[in-house]
C-alpha cells in the first residue's frame, strides 16, 4: 500500500520568505507524485506532478517540488511568498499503473502567510 | 472549456435520509472520482468510474454508492445518512489516456450536512 506523510499541519511564512513544505512516502514501486492546492470553499488545483521524468518540476505559481528516490521526499518550496498563497496544501501518491486514478492523499498542510 | 461541475453545492439532511450528489466532468473526461473530504479524516477515496464502469472502490460501507452514465456524467448516492456523513464530497475528472497520470480535475465539491 502507497502513503504519504505531510510533516506539519500548520506552516507559517513571512511574505517574500521562502516557503517548504514536507511530504515523504512510502511505496515499494516508483510511485506518481503530485502536489494540490485548495483555497477555501474551492476544490482541489493541480500545482504539479511528478510522473518519473525530471526530478526537479516546476509548477504553477512559482511552485517547484524535488523528488529524492534516497529520502523518499517530494517537498514543495517557493522561493518568495506572497499573500495569496495561503492556502492548504496536499500532497498525494498514486502507483503507476494503467486504469488507476486512485489518488492517496497526506492530511494537509495549512499555508499561512504573515504580512 | 467548462470545468467540473457538482451540484448541488450545498445541502442539509437529516439521520435516516438519502442523498444524491451529481457531478459533471470536463468535456471529452471519461473517468470520474470521488473523494470525501472532513476534517478528522482527511480526503478519502470513495469509488471511480470509466466507461460506465466501477473501476476502483475505497473503504466505504455499502451506503455509498455511485454510478456513471453514457456521457460520462455521475452520480453518486448515501441512504440512510448519519451525522458523519457530513463532509465535501469532491467528483474528480480524469482523460486516462493510457497509464493512470492521476492528474484529476476537481469540482468545488457538495457540502452536505447531516443534523
């Protein structure tokens, strides 16, 4: 069974501070990885994917994440914060296997950005 | 292009009743997720559809139930609704064009509270 593990429910940054936030998993094959973002009352949005190409990927909003095969991580930094990315971030796993759209999600990471 | 439609976005029930939830996916998606998103437990696999057809399914009780019709459009249905039945439910859309890329697009979710 695939997992993922959000280190930290709650991150608070400074506006203009970098922002890091902590996902590991856990997955006996090479799994997809991939980062969402829901803004309140909204579903979820797509930041990247991680789908064993590069492993570096750049998302949407100035977002990147690094997949590390040795530390089982995909952690999302930006390098500058800004206001409207307070949000609450998700990362989620799935096996790379034809006809699966089954998603695991971690529990979430609440994005705070201090003025 | 119109994105994932849910509807309807909010609704109050009370123990013992039904619910059915629809969702319409994005123009030419022929995989359709749900998801059950609360508090305390976090975003959980409810069931997928492709072509019709349940594809994969969570660890839900048989209350919850779902189905796809020929254009693509879901539903998905709780009977004899309990109080921690409230939660977002979320329909994702997916292309699959071959191997799962779990890159889903989701709706804004239903509401549903149960008093």
């Amino acid at each position: 069974a695939q997992s993922v593990t959000q280190l930290g429910s709650h991150v608070s940054v400074s506006e203009g501070a970098l922002v890091l936030l902590r996902c590991n998993y856990s997955s006996s094959v090479p799994p997809y990885l991939f980062w969402y973002v829901q803004y309140p009352n909204q579903g979820l949005q797509l930041l990247l994917k991680y789908t064993s190409a590069a492993t570096l990927v750049k998302g949407i909003n100035g977002f990147e994440a690094e997949f590390k095969k040795s530390e089982t991580s995909f952690h999302l930094t930006k390098p500058s914060a800004h206001m409207s990315d307070a949000a609450e971030y998700f990362c989620a796993v799935s096996p790379p296997v034809f006809g699966n759209e089954k998603l695991t999600f971690g529990t979430g990471t609440r994005l705070t950005i201090i003025p | 292009k119109a994105g994932v439609t849910q509807t309807p976005r909010y609704l109050i029930k009370t123990r013992g009743q039904q619910v059915t939830l629809s969702c319409s996916p994005i123009s030419g998606h022929r995989s359709v997720s749900w998801y059950q998103q609360t508090p305390g437990q976090g975003l959980q696999f409810l069931f997928e559809y492709f072509s019709e057809t349940q594809r994969n399914k969570g660890n839900f009780p048989g209350r919850f139930s779902g189905r796809q019709f020929s254009n693509s459009r879901s539903e998905m249905n709780v009977s004899t609704l309990e109080l921690g039945d409230s939660a977002l439910y979320l329909c994702a859309s997916s292309s699959t064009t071959g191997v799962g890329t779990g890159e889903l697009f989701f709706g804004e979710g239903s509401r549903l509270t149960v008093l």
